[in-house]
C-alpha cells in the first residue's frame, strides 16, 4: 500500500495482507449540543441501553460514547434503541 502524509507530502510504501479503513473520530454531534448531554469528546452519553439524558431519545453508533466502534457494535445499538423506543411509545 503507497501513503502519502497529507502534512509533508512524504511517500512511503507498507506491505500488507488488509486493509481496515476508519475514517473520522470526530463526532458529528454539534447539531445536539445543548440539548443531549456530550462527553469531552463531543460524543452522546448514552449507556447500553441507547438512552440519553432527555426521555426518548436514544443515542445510537458512533456518536454514542462507549470503547468499541465498529458496524456490528451501531446495529446492535440499533436494535437496543428500537426495544427501548416502542417501549417508550408504549
């Protein structure tokens, strides 16, 4: 794989069987701010069961604060919201 440093232009070529690609760590969460509480990091609080500080609304993915983000962990807090929410509407 050819990188390039997108701050000094240098070149280098790394041997490698894969690739996991990550793109962004920053949250797009400013939309919220002021409303649902944010970690220093910008990211919702939100426990494991998707629940934010305001009632019914649920943090889900990777703008929820927690260790792991990866596509299975933001399905499973999708279907963990979907549970808390028709129980919310109930």
């Amino acid at each position: 794989m050819k990188l390039r440093n997108s701050e000094t232009g240098e070149e280098s070529t790394v041997s490698c069987d894969g690739v996991f690609v990550s793109v962004g760590r920053i949250p797009a969460t400013e939309l919220f701010a002021g409303q649902v509480e944010l970690d220093g990091g910008g990211y919702v609080v939100a426990g494991g069961d998707t629940k934010t500080n305001i009632p019914g609304v649920f943090a889900v993915g990777d703008v929820r604060s927690k260790t792991v983000r990866q596509v299975v962990t933001a399905v499973s807090d999708g279907a963990v919201a979907v549970h808390f929410a028709e129980e919310y509407i109930g």
